[in-house]
C-alpha cells in the first residue's frame, strides 16, 4: 500500500511575510494567457513565472522557455525568495472556501508518496493521459529539478484518524494566501511520533489520483529517465522515486466534486424532435418549464436525482430538458469489455452514447466542438447557438466509482470530475535532487 515520508520543501521565505496571495497561483493547466498575465503583475516572484513558462500547456515549448523557468527559480533560491526547510516536515494543508451559500475546510497534508506504474502499485488513477501535457511538464521537470505542484491524492480516513491527528495543536498557519476567494492555509509538523504514526496508517490505504494524472506521468517518466543515467536502478531514497502529493482523507466534509457539463457544437439541423426520435427506447425527453437563467437550480437539482438521469440545454431556442436513461444497459453491446460499473457512469453514458453514437453521426457538421466546464454561468454565456448550441448537463461523478473502477484497473473518461476548489501551486515545492 501507499508509502509515503515527508520532506524538506521549498518555500517562500517568512521574510516576506506570512501572506503569499501575491506569489502563489491556480495549477497550470486552468491558465490562460491574460491569467497568467494578471498572476505576473501580482509580484514579480510569483511562482507562475517557473510554473507555467509555455502556453498552450498542452504542448511542449522551446527549450528556451524553460531554461528561462530555471534561470527565474535558481535566481529566487540564491537571493533567499525561496528557501528550502533543514529538516523534513509533513506539511498539513487546509482550503476554506463556499459554496452555494455554505462554508467548507477541505483539510489535507503534502507529503511524498512513493512513484510506482499503474495498476502495479499503491497509486491508482481514474483518467486518461494525453502525450502534449506530459511533454511540456517533463521538459519543465528536466530544465528545474523541481516538482512546482502537488498531484491531489485521496485515501480512505473513516473515522478522520490521520486528519485528526495532523490538525491537533496546529495554532496559527506559517503561510497563507487567498485565490479566487479560496483561503490556502499551510503548517509543517517535522515531530517524529506524529510523522511515524501517520507513515504506519498510510500503509495500509492506497492512494487515488484525483487531479494530476499527467504529472504523475511525469513523474514517471523523470523516475525512468534518472534511473538510465545511473545504470539503469535508483537507490531506494533517491528524490526521483517519489512524488510530492496533497493527501485528503475521502471522508472529508470539506471534499466537494462538482460535475463537469459538456458544451457542443458544431451540430447541424439540429432540433430536440429529432434527438428524441435518434434515442428511442433509450432516452425519455421532457421539458423543463425552468427559465434558462436559473440553470444553476436545475444543476443542483440534478445532483439529487438518481444515475443515469441529465439536462439538456438548448441554446438556440433557450430551452432546457430533461434527460432519462430508460434503458441503462445501452453502453453493454457498444463497450463489452468495460464493467457494468463503467457502463453505467454518467459520464460514459454521456461521451460514449449520446455523443458518439447519437449527435456525432446524426447532428453533426464535421467534428464536433466540445467545450467543458464546471460553472453553469458559463453555459449560459457560451452556448448561444454559436460557438455551442447545446449543453449536456449531468450530475457529479460519486467518489465510490473512483475505488470501485480503480479495484480492476478501469479509468473514466477524459473530464469526469472536478474537484472543486483546486489546489495552489507554490505552497510547497519539492526538490528533486
């Protein structure tokens, strides 16, 4: 099961004071180029200027733009902008934040966990790869030596023992910021009975990727690559062979995951008669007499509803409806091989039949346009008939399918979940050499 340690990370310095919301910044791949702008104008130490040297991310840059990363993150480590700890900590690490008028702590700690491949070890993911990202990140991990973000892991804490325990006496946080109304707060425990018995627990839980895949790829990958240039195997300590996570026990009241809606287009002759007839015996299709501007009710009342039940957003005529699954085998003669369990997630329901094999082959133009997002207010402002013209809406992801899917090595489809709010870079880095 998962092996963790702590470890001695890169920080800014309390010189600067104990609020870093000028230095820190979103994960780099929900950044574009005016965000990175405005992080930029922030504080010239911020930490997207290593972070996220290249846009778009999802590809690789050239070489010079991450020589420059480095040259930024050496220059902040020599004039004492960063310093690292002299002694290893387990870091707790707390988010506070609301949503839909409630308040919510998501409470963690950043430790490392020990790097192992997919499904041969304590380490399971629950999505996709794509080979763009992975490049980019590991030409970013070559040039720093540095691991610049946590991946976001979850394990299973029932009676909150772990949390409990790191939480106990923590007083003030040594560092905190604000993004996005989203309060980061960050501690370090460097006691030896504490981190010895958090080790001992961990031992027996394995650890679910819940954003991070692609750098824990990297990871991955950079293992492979230090292991080659000294003769093919890593000592068993070497900083290559683990990966700087965020760890939240499941069972965390403040652990919120919000479903990521589906914006389409690039659909032709489309009309809502001829989707109902496209999936009869598979679908029932009624309106909901909702006005478009209280969309987010009808998101939230989705949340509510049992599997296999979505909305439907039509942007062009603004009317919204409702969308049962009656038949909730219809993924088993198009997926075969998949579990029961995969054939009747939402989100597989959605990618794999109603985009697939419905509005793909029947309503489309050429390829379809595909938009996605967890904010209903952006449905509203991009699906206009435009750019999109329909939006699928569908309920969150469950937490129990990331274990159940991860116990015979399955992974959802690209875009399942989003845990909300996403973690800060820059909090706590991790030195890989």
């Amino acid at each position: 099961m998962a092996q963790i340690r702590p470890f001695a990370g890169i920080h800014y310095a309390k010189t600067l004071g104990s609020d870093v919301s000028r230095l820190i910044a979103p994960p780099y791949d929900v950044l574009n180029e005016s965000d990175r702008a405005a992080l930029q104008a922030k504080d010239p130490h911020n930490v997207v200027f290593v972070d996220l040297p290249h846009l778009p991310a999802k590809a690789a840059g050239p070489d010079e733009a991450y020589d420059k990363a480095n040259i930024n993150l050496q220059a902040w480590l020599r004039s004492g902008v960063l310093q690292k700890d002299h002694r290893p900590a387990l870091y707790p690490y707390t988010q506070s934040f609301e949503h839909n008028g409630r308040t919510f702590h998501r409470r963690g700690f950043i430790a490392l966990v020990r790097l192992s491949p997919f499904g041969e070890g304590q380490v399971v993911p629950h999505e996709k790869t794509y080979k763009g990202p992975i490049e980019d990140r590991l030409k970013l991990m070559r040039a720093t030596r540095v691991q610049l973000s946590p991946i976001f892991g979850l394990y299973s804490d029932p009676r909150s023992q772990i949390t409990n325990l790191l939480s106990k006496n923590l007083g003030k946080p040594e560092l905190s910021g604000t993004l996005d109304e989203v309060k980061h707060d960050l501690w370090s425990i460097t006691d030896a009975e504490i981190e010895n018995q958090v080790i001992d627990s961990m031992k027996h839980n394995p650890v679910y990727i819940a954003d991070g895949h692609h750098r824990y790829t990297t990871a991955l990958q950079y293992q492979a690559e230090a292991a080659q240039a000294l003769g093919g195997k890593l000592p068993p300590n070497h900083p290559a062979n683990f990966c700087m996570f965020v760890l939240v026990g499941m069972q965390d009241d403040g652990l919120l995951i919000l479903p990521t809606h589906r914006m389409i287009g690039g659909l032709k002759d489309f009309d809502v008669d001829g989707f109902r007839k496209k999936t009869a015996g598979v679908v029932e299709i009624t309106p909901i007499t909702t006005a478009p501007e209280r969309l987010a009710d009808v998101v939230e009342s989705l949340s509510h509803d049992p599997p296999n039940v979505f909305a439907l957003y039509d942007g062009t005529g603004r009317k919204l409806y409702r969308l049962r699954v009656i038949n909730p085998d219809v993924l088993k003669p198009l997926e075969p091989k998949q579990s029961e369990a995969w054939r009747r997630l939402d989100v597989a329901i959605l990618q794999r039949y109603f985009i697939d094999e419905v509005l793909q082959p029947h309503f489309a133009a050429g390829d379809l346009a595909k938009g996605y997002t967890a904010d209903p207010s952006q449905v509203l402002k991009q699906v206009d008939g435009k750019a999109y013209q329909i939006a699928l809406l569908l309920r969150p992801t469950p937490l129990h399918a990331l274990e159940e899917l991860g116990k015979v090595g399955e992974v959802m489809p690209q875009k399942s979940t989003y845990f909300f709010p996403k973690l800060a870079t820059g909090m706590v880095l991790y030195a890989l050499q």
